[in-house]
C-alpha cells in the first residue's frame, strides 16, 4: 500500500449543494469552478455541473477555460477576471467564451475587434474596491460597449466585500448603490457569491455566483442556519502509520513547540504542508481518528503531522484521520490556522484523488 492519503471527491454532495442553491434562489446558476473547482478537480467537476445544466460555468482566466473546452466542456464560460490582453480575442472567439470587463482599456481593444459577437459581463465596483467600473464611471462604460461591434449582451454585475459578515451594513449599502445605478436598465443583474446567496435574498438577481458552497463549505465563520444543508464534498483523509507512547516531558516536532505534561500517546499521520495541509494549524486543531475527534500537538512537517491518541486506546496503526471532511468541516480547520476554507480546498495537492458518487 502506498502513502495513504486521499481526496474522495463525493458527486452526489455536488448535485446536492447545488439543489440548495437552486431551491434558495431560483435564478440562474453560474458555477464557479476557478482554481481547479477549489481544488476538487475542474473537469470531473465541470461535467457534473453541466449534466446538472448550470446556466454557465465561470473561471479566472483563459488558460483554465481553455482546459475545460478541451475537456469536453461545453457549457457557457465567464472569464472572471476578464481578458489581459487583446491576443486573447481571437481565443474567447474560437472557445465561445464570455468575458467579465473591468477597466477602460478593455473596452478600447473591444472597440476595434470585429469578431463574432460574444457577451460580456460589466463589471460595477460598489465598494469593495479591486476591479470594476466606480459608480460615476459606470454608465459611460456601458454606452461605449453597446457600440462595440462585437458585444452580444451586457450583464451587469459586482461583487461584495463583506457578504460572509451579515451584521455589518457594508452588503446592504452595495446592494442599494447597485440597484440605485442599475435602474431602468433591462438588462440582467448579477451579484451574489456564496455568502450572498445564503445571506442576502436581495440580491439574488437574474444570476447568481455559487463558489465554495457548491463544495459544500459555509464561507461563514459563524454557524449558519443553513450549515446543515451543506454536504462537504472533499473529505481529505489518511491513515496513522507510526505510534510512539512518550513519557511527561517530551518534546514532539521541529521547534519543540508542544511537550507532553504527562505519558502520552502520539500516532504519526502521512499528511504535511506539502499536501495542503496548513503549516500555521497549531496543536489544538481537531481531526477525527476513526470518526472521533482529538487533536494535533506540535508543528505540521513537509510530509506528516502528529497528533494525541492518549485517550483512543483502540486506535492503531492503518487506522483512517480525517483531516477534513464529513463530522470536521474544513471551515473549523481552517479557523484554527488563522485561514478560510478556500485557501485549504485550492491548496491541495499530492493526495491521490478518488472520485465516488453514492447516489449511483
Ligand atoms: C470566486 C468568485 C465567486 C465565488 O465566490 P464564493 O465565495 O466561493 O461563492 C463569485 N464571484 C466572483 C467574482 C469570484 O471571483
């Protein structure tokens, strides 16, 4: 048997957190699959999605888009972060892709590209401040691209900053200033990321944006009503490979950061940061050993991490951790190393990736 360590990727979950998305909103489904689906693998991921007739798909940049149509996929495809430059063009045409625009200088080499018409997506900064047309810049924006002889339709769209905060008045202020600028204009409205989905029933929309709750993962860092809704879909596992039962006073790990203040019993798991596990979890952070919880002491290494089996006598050598999956949200691990989901779904790697689909 090889290292242990394993993603299984659940397709049921996927079809399932994407219900929910539909049953709250009723719009139109993009499903954000940038970053290789946040680390669960575009295509296998994609294929679903599109079985499941997503209205579109949506990824950072050509290169991913790319790697989907070549895949198979055939579903609408946004650039999110829109086109870098104008050898793009001729690619966006040939991939039937559609593009997110941003800034001026995208609407210039628009304005001189006679391709086949694609639509766009424009994008309207309301107050987070990275990209996007400012409020008094918007409408002009969207003059000069109904002149372009290549734009089909104009989605408008933004994005919030503070969505996965619902008692700060930041989304509600974004949402009034997106609708205060949209007014009298037919055409359709995006707004919503996960955390607007599940929050802010507002701003739903003609489309909305799902990410990280597709994968099943609040992007709350509060308990939410609807956590129980959400399935994980990445349950990282591995197995205890090593036992040692250490006397009081032994240091475990590089910097001998964690002692034990009693005999204990250490298991050694085949997982480190070179996996995608966080280098910054601190001892303390849970994981489950054959579904029950205990926790990591000392610092997580390249290709391992330990953790306390002092009061899981049973437990042994071959013995499944989960490190984050179904019982261990991966919202809660992150929590612990000062992080969010996302950053350890996208992180992952070198784990050996089994796809299942217990609805079959
Ligand atoms: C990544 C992204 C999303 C999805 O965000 P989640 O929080 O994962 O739902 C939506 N919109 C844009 C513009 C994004 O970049």
């Amino acid at each position: 048997m090889s290292r242990p360590i394993q993603a299984t990727i659940n397709f049921s979950s996927l079809r399932k957190n994407l219900q929910l998305v539909r049953e709250l909103t009723g719009k139109k489904v993009i499903g954000v699959i940038k970053a290789d689906a946040y680390g669960h693998g575009a295509i296998p991921v994609a294929r679903v999605l599109e079985e499941q007739k997503v209205d579109c798909l949506a990824v950072a940049c050509i290169e991913e888009a790319i790697n989907l149509r070549e895949g198979g996929i055939q579903s609408p495809i946004l650039l999110l972060e829109g086109f870098f430059s104008e050898e793009e063009l001729p690619q966006i045409e040939q991939y039937q892709l559609s593009t997110v625009i941003r800034q001026t200088e995208q609407i210039d080499i628009l304005s001189r590209w006679k391709g086949k018409p694609f639509d766009v997506w424009l994008k309207i900064d309301t107050g987070m401040h990275r990209i996007g047309f400012l409020p008094h810049e918007f409408s002009e924006a969207y003059r000069r691209l109904k002149e372009c002889p290549s734009v089909r339709n104009v989605v408008l769209m933004t994005h919030f900053s503070s969505a996965d905060e619902p008692e700060k008045p930041k989304t509600l202020q974004q949402i009034n200033l997106f609708n205060s600028l949209t007014e009298g204009y037919a055409e359709e409205t995006c707004m919503c990321n996960s955390a607007g989905i599940m929050q802010w029933p507002a701003a739903h929309g003609d489309w909305v944006r799902p990410g990280v709750m597709l994968y099943g993962s609040s992007p709350f860092i509060e308990p939410h009503p609807l956590d129980n809704r959400l399935e994980p879909v990445m349950e990282l596992t591995s197995q205890i490979f090593s036992i040692h039962n250490l006397p009081a006073g032994a240091p475990i790990g590089y910097g001998e950061t964690f002692i034990t203040d009693r005999p204990m019993r250490i298991g050694v798991v085949a997982t480190g940061y070179a996996d995608g596990y966080p280098r910054h979890a601190p001892s303390g952070t849970p994981v489950l050993v054959n579904g029950q919880r205990t926790r990591l002491v000392g610092r997580i290494s390249m290709d391992m991490l330990s953790i306390d089996l002092s009061h899981l006598p049973n437990a042994g050598i071959g013995d499944t951790v989960t490190l984050w999956g179904k019982g261990l949200p991966a919202t809660e691990v992150a929590h612990h190393a000062g992080t969010i989901s996302y950053e350890l779904l996208c992180n992952l790697k070198r784990a050996r990736i089994k796809y299942i689909d217990t609805a079959e």
